[in-house]
C-alpha cells in the first residue's frame, strides 16, 4: 500500500447550512469577514467553495457559525479555481449525452 494523500477540509457552516471550503481559500480572512459582519450590520461574506463555485452569505449579528476543519483524501479537483467547476449538477459524463 503506499502512502495516501492528505488535505485539509475546512466546513462552515452558517444557520445549519453546511458548506466546504475549496483549497485556496484564506480562512482568517473569511473569519475576520464573518466576524465585522457579526458586529455591525448584515454584510456578506463571499468565498469559494468545493466545487470551485464562489459563495455568498449574508451573515447578519443573529447568525450562527461553526468552522471546522478535518484531515481528507487529497482531491486534486479542489483548486478553488471557479473556471473549472465539478460536482453537483455542473459535472456530466459527455459519453451518456
């Protein structure tokens, strides 16, 4: 057996809502975005997510945030590039079209 890869995956999740963070994404500067929002009024908080889609939330000072962050399998799709999403209803098998 050889050595499997690993990555981190950080999941957020906002008013139950559960979201992964793609690969690149700055996780302090989404904390310090997600805490001004918290503080003041509504503001949103945009970042990408697995999938390599963008995301934005409207974090208001009601919202609920849990981040956490576990040890995966490395995808080497999750570049958080967003010109090269997959998963969900973006990814298709071009041979069943």
């Amino acid at each position: 057996m050889g050595d499997m890869q690993t990555m981190e995956r950080t999941e957020i999740i906002i008013d139950g809502d559960s979201t992964f963070l793609a690969q690149d994404q700055d996780l302090d500067r989404i904390l310090r975005s997600v805490e001004a929002a918290a503080n003041g009024p509504a503001a949103f908080v945009e970042f990408v997510a697995v999938g390599n889609r963008r995301v934005r939330v409207l974090v208001t000072p009601r919202s609920r945030i849990v981040v956490t962050t576990a040890t995966v399998q490395f995808d080497p799709r999750d570049t958080g590039d967003e010109a090269t999403p997959f998963g969900g209803l973006f990814d298709f098998d071009p041979d069943r079209l």
